[in-house]
C-alpha cells in the first residue's frame, strides 16, 4: 500500500468508526419529543435536560459509581495475583504448566446464562451478595486468565541473564521481582490493565445477576428507560454517552504505554 | 529458550488457581447437577440420568441456531481478521497519529455491550436512525431490521464488524511494532516486494498475536448475548436467535433448569473442543517456521 491510499482507507475506517457514536450523541442532545417527531443530522435546539436528569437522579449516578468500583477492585486484584503466576509459566518447567494454562482459559469459553444462577446461590452463601468485591471476584474468572496470557507474553521477552544476575548479586526474589522486573515490563502492565479495565466495564450479566441495590453497575440501570410509553431515546443515549467517557479516559492516560508497550512485548 | 525446571513455581501459581477455582469449579458442578435432574422447585428434584442431554441433541431448533452460531462466528472471523491486519498495517508508526490512532480505535471496545445495542438501534431505526433513515430515503433501498431477517443479519453483522474489529487491529499492531527494523532491511537489500514481505517476514512475526486474536474473537463471537439481544431479541422470527439467545429462552424464561443445564454443557463443550483444535494447529503452524 501507498502512503498516500492507506492515509485514505484509514480515514474512511475511522470515519465509519465514529459516527455510530456521533450518532448517539446527537440524540443524546434532544428531548425525546424532538427525536421522534423529526428528522435531523444534527441537534438544532441543544438541551442538556437528558444529562441533568442522570446527575440529579442518585439511582442513575450511583450506577456509574458503582461500576467504577467494582471494576478498579478487579483490575488491581487480577494484576495482583496474575504477576506472580505469569513470571513462573515464562521462566519455569513445573508438573501440569502445559495443562494448567490451557484450564485457565476454558474459564473464558463458559456461557454465561445458566452459570449465573450458581454465581448468585455462591455468592450468597458466603455472605457477599450487592457488594462490590462479589462483582470484582466473579469478574477474575475472564480476566485473571486473560492478564496471565498477555503477561506471559511480555515477560518471555525479557532475557532470563537479568534474573540469574540479580540473583547472583544476592537479590531476594521479592525483592528482585518488585523493584527490578516489574519496572522492565511497565508497559506490559499497562496494557493488560487496559485489557482487565475493559472486559470488567462492559459485562453484563454476572454484574446484574450479583447485585441487587447497593453495588448495582450503570448497564444495569439503564434498563430503566423502557417505560409505559416505551423508549427514552433521548435518556437511553445520554447514558450510553457516559458510559464510554470513563473508558476514553483510561485510554488517554494509558495511550504512551500503549503504543510502547505493544511495542515491546508480543503480547 | 529452555526453562527452569521447578515444581515450587506452583507457589507462585496458586493465587490465580484458587482465585478462579473458587468461581469457576463450584458453579460447574452445579450446572452438572442440574444437567441429570427434573427439578420443579426447592429440594424438589428427581434424577433423570441421561435424559436431558438426549433431548437437548434432538432439539430440531438447537441445530438451527448452532448452525446460524456457526455460520455468524464463521463470518466474524473471516471478516474480522484479515481487516484487522488490513488497519494494523496502515496504522502510523511514529509520531502524533499514533496515539490518536490507538484511542479512537479502541472506543468501540470500552461500551458496554448492551449500549452497543443501544447505539445500533439509534442508528439503524428506519425513522430516526441516521442509517436506516439513509438506505430507506436516500438510497431508495427497504431497510428494516425489525422486519426483515436479512437486513437483520446485515445490522448485526455490521454491530459486531464496527465492534470487535479494532481489538484485532490493535493485537496485530502490537505484534507489527515488535518486529525489530533489521528484518525490513534485509527485505529491502533482497528487493522484496510489500507482498512478500508481509508473506515472509510480518504474517510470521504476528504468529503470536494473531492466535490471541483468533481464539479471543472465537469464543466471544460463539458466546455473543448482549449486543443481539438488546439489537434485535432474536427476531424477526428466529433468525438472529443465536446458541446463547436461545439458551436464555430454554432455561430461563421458561425456568427449565434441567434442560438448561444440558445444553450449556453441551455448549461448552463445543466452544472448547474448537477452541483446543485451533490453539493446537495455530501452534504447530509457529512450530513449522520458526524464524
């Protein structure tokens, strides 16, 4: 491809990618009177009502609360426990690696539909039920296998003379893991915190299925819009709006480890 | 690169065991407990063996949405991939698109999946949609997703393409900018064409990532709930009832938990043994040419 053709076609993609979402955003902007009675590419009266109705309501703020709970609870644990165990899958040899890896990520190919019950009957039997922590444990279950693989992947690209040199000048290995390795592969935890972020963010049904009230997640909340008189279009977007700003956000912050991090690793 | 034999690195292993044993092991068992039962309330139950699974595979309607799953996964992965690669490969290598680039690709991604529902159906309704009302008034074409089962098919097609797309421009991108500058050199000195070196050098080198990205968007797309659900609820008719769309009809709305059990089981089974065939050849194809 020529510069100047892949300069076009990417445009064109990226075009294509964003006005879906621009789309909403319109509507997001007009009362839903407005949006069923005419047409328009963009919002002739802007009214911010649908978003005021979101920010005043506690039961629809909540949601984004709650969601930004549970989610930073999951990454921090997922990352927590799948460093440890990605540096023995890359450097060591250990009765049922082979196999143990490959169970780690049957937990991902489980339809979720019918396991929900015997999450909610486990998670109330111990006592968690509408917490947090609930959310962020049931969430590990695709995650923590998915933050191993991608560790893995950046840590086999660290040469093993910097463990064995470390060792030789008489590192422990906590030690040597916390302040030499894990700043090697920065990046690479990035990314997977990245990647951990967003497959807790936008799962549904463990996250309805575990909540009731009090931990209750913004994608659960925003069945809500389907009333009597049927749907609040102008509502519906706003929400969907506010729901992608904290993603965008994480993404702002984690884009030079991003592009770096892909760099480096193989992922 | 030849590893440290060392059975103490399970020390080091078993958080992630218990932290996933504990939600995924005793759950399991208990979807195998209801897949061998009648159960018609609290501790009222009765051991029906076999029989489930036996009327499950019968299911006339559970072979019809396992080959609408086939035929939608089937087109996810041969749409997704190579456009994917198409996008990773155009994608800037330095300088301020990068960033730019990799944050917008990556919105689709970060919407929760029953607002990407949303989002199709604000944009294709026929009378405010900016899609639909485009192909109906503009374009002349009848579109109507609630109406018809192609333009149905064509929505959802387009939702999961516009979705999932980015996560595997994004992998290949990674595995793109990890290929080290003196490979490209060498191709140069033998006058290689774009062709053959994305054949010989970048296909090879995105091995890694590329079989991340295959069995990710295999199983997500052989489990996908949400996004049709909100979309088009299965319809019109049964024609974007996928496997799990009507796993949710058999086993909750009609809170048959038996029958529920069995076909999940049977489900997963299918995801797995796919998902281990593919894991298998995609790493005896890294073996074959190792660089």
């Amino acid at each position: 491809m020529k510069g100047r053709k892949k300069f076009v076609g990417l445009a064109i993609y990226f075009i294509l990618l964003l006005v879906p979402i621009y789309w909403m955003l319109n509507m997001s902007l007009r009362s839903n009177a407005d949006i069923l009675a005419s047409f328009a590419l963009y919002p002739k009266d802007i009214t911010l009502m649908n978003y005021m109705n979101i920010f005043t309501d506690s039961s629809w703020y909540m949601g984004y609360v709650n969601s930004m709970i549970y989610v930073a609870l999951n990454t921090a644990i997922s990352l927590f426990v799948a460093l440890p165990a990605a540096y023995a899958f890359s450097r060591y040899q250990f009765v049922g690696d082979k196999q143990l890896f490959f169970w780690l990520l049957t937990n991902r190919m489980a339809p979720a539909a019918v396991f929900a019950l015997p999450f909610f009957q486990l998670y109330s039997t111990v006592g968690l039920l509408d917490t947090h922590i609930a959310v962020a444990l049931a969430h590990c279950l695709f995650n923590v296998p998915l933050a191993v693989w991608i560790l893995e992947g950046f840590m086999s690209g660290i040469p093993r003379e910097i463990d064995e040199t470390a060792f030789i000048d008489g590192y422990s290995f906590p030690r040597f893991f916390i302040t030499i390795f894990i700043p090697l592969i920065r990046a690479g935890v990035g990314v997977t915190a990245f990647f951990c972020f967003m497959f807790s963010w936008v799962e549904l049904l463990l996250a309805r299925t575990l909540t009731v009230t009090e931990a209750k997640p913004i994608s659960a909340i925003m069945t809500r819009t389907i009333s009597a008189t049927g749907l609040d279009y102008g509502l519906l977007a706003a929400a969907g709006i506010l729901t992608i700003v904290p993603g965008a956000m994480v993404i702002w912050f984690v884009r030079n480890h991003m592009a770096k991090g892909f760099a480096l690793g193989r992922v | 690169m030849e590893k440290w034999p060392n059975n103490r690195a399970w020390l080091l292993v078993l958080p992630v065991f218990v932290i996933v044993a504990f939600s995924a092991i005793i759950p399991l068992m208990t979807v195998i407990n209801y897949s061998v039962q009648d159960i018609f309330g609290p501790n009222q139950a009765i051991f029906v063996g076999f029989e489930w699974f036996r009327e499950m595979l019968a299911d006339k309607r559970l072979h019809d949405a396992l080959w609408r799953q086939f035929l939608f996964s089937g087109l996810v992965l041969v749409i997704e991939m190579p456009l994917g690669i198409l996008i990773a490969l155009a994608m800037p290598k330095k300088g301020w698109g990068v960033s730019l680039c990799l944050v917008t690709i990556a919105l689709p991604l970060l919407i929760p999946w029953n607002t990407i529902g949303t989002i199709w159906i604000i944009f294709t309704r026929p009378d405010i949609g900016l899609f639909g009302a485009g192909m109906n008034s503009l374009l002349g074409i009848p579109f109507d997703h609630t109406a018809r089962p192609l333009d149905a098919w064509i929505t959802v097609m387009l939702m999961e393409v516009w979705h999932w797309t980015p996560l595997v421009a994004l992998l290949a991108y990674a595995g793109l900018r990890a290929i080290p500058e003196a490979y490209y050199q060498a191709a140069r000195i033998d006058g290689a064409s774009a062709w053959s070196t994305f054949l010989y050098i970048q296909l090879p080198k995105m091995r890694g990532v590329l079989t991340i990205a295959f069995l990710l968007r295999f199983m997500d797309s052989f489990l996908i709930y949400a996004e049709p659900f909100v979309l088009t609820g299965g319809g019109p008719g049964n024609s974007t009832t996928f496997l799990s769309l009507y796993l949710v009809k058999i086993a909750l709305l009609q809170f048959d938990l038996g029958p529920g059990g069995a076909f999940s089981l049977i489900y997963f089974v299918i995801v797995l043994l796919f998902s281990f065939i593919f894991y298998q050849a995609l790493e005896r194809i890294g073996k074959g040419d190792k660089v």
